[in-house]
C-alpha cells in the first residue's frame, strides 16, 4: 500500500488488495500488547475481555449504526459535502499527529488497515453524528448486513480508540493483580461461558484460558480497589483537594452584547435592581447553577475564589457572549457528601492504578 500527500488536507492511496485488507484482524491478535510479571497479553486477549465486560456490543451497535446511515445514503443520497469528509479526516490526523503521509502510512500499516476502510470511518461517524437524532429509525429502515458489521466494528474498534482504551483497562487489570501478588480466591476465578474466540477465531483452549485469566484479573481489581480506596485516603485527597473541590452555588445571566451586559451590570450594583428583574427587560432568563471551583474555567474560576457571598460578578466574557453571576453560596468538600465522595473514590483509584502501571506494565505496541 502507498500512501502519498495530495495538496490541501487529503491523503492518496493505492489501496492493498481485498483479501490482504481482510487478513489484519487475525494477524493483528496474535501480536502481544504488553506484560505484566513477564506475561504476554495479546490483541485476542483484549478483545476477550472487552466481550467479557460488555463494551464489545456497545461497539457492535454503534457500528451497526453507522453501516445503516452509509445504507441510507445508497437510498436518500450523501448528505455530506466533500468539504464535510475532508475536514473530518483532518480532524481525525490532527487529533493523532498524523501530519504527513508518511505518519499516516505508517499507522495504517501498523493497525492492519488501509485508507478506504479508514476513510469509510471517517465517513460512517460524520453520517452518524448528521442523523443523530434519528439513529434509531435509520437502524430500523436500512438492514445492517452481519457481515458489513462485523467489517466496520473492527475498523471502528481501532479508529475511534475503544482498543487502546480496552487494552489500557486490561493492563490496569493485570497490574492490579500483580499488585496482589496474584492472590484472588478460587470463587472468582470461574470464566464466563461464551464462545466468542470461534467468532475471533481463537482456538478454544486458548480462548478459555484468556476468559478465565480475565475473570481472575476482575476479581483482583475489586480487590484492590478495596485496598486502596479506604476512608483515610479519601479524607487526605478531599482535604488536598479542598479548594478545587469547593462547591459554588449561584444565579448567571448570559448576554450576547457587552454593552447590554455592563448596562445590567450597573442596574444591580447602582440601582439594586434584582438580576431575574434585569434579565426580564433584556428578554433572558437566570440560570441557577451549582459547580465545582475546578470545573469552571477562567477568569471566573479566580474571581470567584475571592468573592464573597451576595457578590455580583462580571461581565465575564465567554465563547457566546458576556456572563454576570451573582455569588450565593461557597460549600466546603466533605466526605459526607456523596457527590464529593464519589470523586474522591474515582481519583484514588485512578492514583493507584496508574502508578501499578507505570511500575508493572512493559508496552509492547504504542496505543
């Protein structure tokens, strides 16, 4: 296969044959992802263990999805411009730094794919996002061949990132487990009953073997997690976490002229009118809002660490116009409240993990 560079954003391609296109899936499972402890795992043990959780027939759906907008086109005709799929595709190099031809020819070669199954992506997620929001009755309407999906979930599998995320959940897994030094009890380490290896064509006693290594790495990770997620690390990430944790609550009016915005502003500051009354004459509505200090960008984020409660606030200028906010409330962190709670959970067992990772895993491809 070549690749090569054509003036603006697109790529060229003097496709590989059919039938060498088709061979990428099973010699692409044999090739080890990483090791923990000196054990391999291999493309099919991942692909075991996204069946295993479930998240291969989200997958399925989704490629179904999108292989029944590609139908509809065949019907309705292409809603999309050329302008639509070159931008889409660009975005799609940018988001990989996949500048030149080279690079992209390179990690089309590495994935086992060539540039018309990459493009047919690019081209099934514009479809997909541009009927949306009738994804349902086009899967209904335009029969999804079996085997048209199983071609594209594949392709989708790889270019929308969902293996090297299930291949990073794997590792975490085995890390984890390591971690333990293998220790799970012989309740857990029962495999599920399937027979998706013949689908991947996996032998089955290899297969087995991957499911039942899979169920004891999930038993180690409940474990772990157990371990590690103990109410004193929560109390010292909350207590770290403090000020990012803050919850604000306040009142926002968003205005799209600034002068209306400082006009507004003065209305309340000078003439004590209330921000509802403001926002009545302007034809806009006040929102009331409750956020985390670390999820609000700046310079909002700074202006509100120090300002006090009944405070109005801007205008701050943003993405669709300028904002003014009316300070309520600002609510210290506590493990007692779930919502803080639940984000202190997810961070230490993210801490945790990811630091088994860097201390146990050896990368054998770069995800």
């Amino acid at each position: 296969m070549t690749v090569r560079a054509r003036p603006g954003t697109m790529l060229a391609v003097e496709s590989a044959p059919a039938d060498q296109a088709s061979q990428g899936l099973p010699s692409m499972l044999r090739r080890p992802v990483f090791s923990v402890d000196g054990e391999e795992y291999r493309w099919e043990d991942v692909l075991l263990a996204a069946h295993a959780w479930g998240r291969w027939a989200k997958l399925e759906s989704r490629a179904a999805e999108g292989v029944a907008c590609a139908r509809r086109v065949e019907v309705e005709g292409d809603p999309l411009s050329e302008d639509d799929v070159s931008s889409g595709a660009t975005a799609f190099r940018y988001e990989r730094d996949l500048l030149s031809g080279d690079e992209m020819e390179t990690w089309l070669e590495r994935w086992g794919l060539d540039l018309d199954r990459w493009m047919a992506f690019v081209r099934r997620s514009l479809l997909r996002e541009h009927w949306s929001a009738d994804l349902e009755e086009t899967v209904s309407r335009f029969h999804a061949p079996a085997g048209e999906v199983r071609e594209a979930v594949w392709v989708d599998a790889i270019c929308s990132g969902a293996l090297a995320g299930y291949s990073r959940a794997l590792a975490a897994r085995a890390a984890a487990h390591s971690a333990l030094d293998g220790s799970v009890g012989p309740d857990l380490e029962q495999a599920p009953g399937t027979d998706t290896g013949a689908e991947l064509g996996v032998p089955p006693e290899r297969a087995r073997e991957s499911r039942t290594r899979t169920a004891r790495l999930d038993g180690s990770f409940r474990r772990f997690r157990e371990q590690a997620v103990t109410p004193g690390a929560l109390e010292r990430l909350v207590s770290a976490r403090e000020m990012d944790w803050l919850l604000v609550k306040c009142r926002s009016l968003a205005l799209a002229d600034e002068g209306m915005a400082r006009e507004a502003a003065l209305c309340v500051r000078d003439d004590g009118m209330s921000l509802e009354a403001v926002a009545a004459q302007a034809g806009a509505a006040v929102d009331d809002v409750g956020v985390y200090l670390a999820d609000i960008g700046p310079p909002l984020q700074d202006m509100l660490v120090s300002a006090g409660e009944g405070e109005l606030l801007g205008p701050v200028p943003t993405d669709e116009g300028f904002l003014l906010v009316a300070l309520e409330a600002k609510t210290r962190p506590s493990v007692a409240d779930p919502a803080v709670r639940q984000r202190a959970e997810r961070e230490v067992m993210k801490r945790a993990v990811e630091q088994e990772v860097i201390n146990r895993v050896r990368w054998h491809e770069r995800l």
